[in-house]
C-alpha cells in the first residue's frame, strides 16, 4: 500500500488485513493485493511480477495524485 500523510510523507506500508486498513496518521493512496486470492493462480509465489504486471496496466494516476493533494492538503 502506497499511504501519505498530512505532513505530504509517503511510505509503502504492509497491511494483512483489509479490514484493519486503519492506520494511525496515513491515507491509502493506491492499494496493489498481493495476497493468494489476487494473483496466486496466475503468478503463483512470484509477486513482484505481479506488482510489475499491475503497474504496466494503465493507472490512473490523477486520481491517486487527488488522494496524496487530499492528504497533504496541497492544490
């Protein structure tokens, strides 16, 4: 998970539990599961090529550059 925080910070955190995506201090901007039910039938235990399949399909990236202006509070 790619977070921000108010002070414009990114961090990519680890989150096992979508349920529990609360995480003091940081907003999900852009969410890639990499857990079994996402990607395990075709990538089986290689996820970073699934990461790199993921990121080579059109993101929009305006709507995650929304969220991280959201955040940090900047125009």
């Amino acid at each position: 998970m790619l977070a921000a925080a108010s002070t414009g910070e990114l961090a990519i955190l680890q989150v096992e539990k979508h349920q529990n995506q609360k995480l003091l201090g940081w907003t999900p901007i852009l969410v890639i599961d990499v857990w079994e039910h996402a990607c395990y039938l075709k990538y089986q235990s290689r996820r970073a090529d699934f990461v790199a399949a993921v990121l080579n399909r059109p993101v929009n990236w305006s709507n995650v550059a929304a969220r991280f202006e959201a955040v940090a509070g900047r125009p």
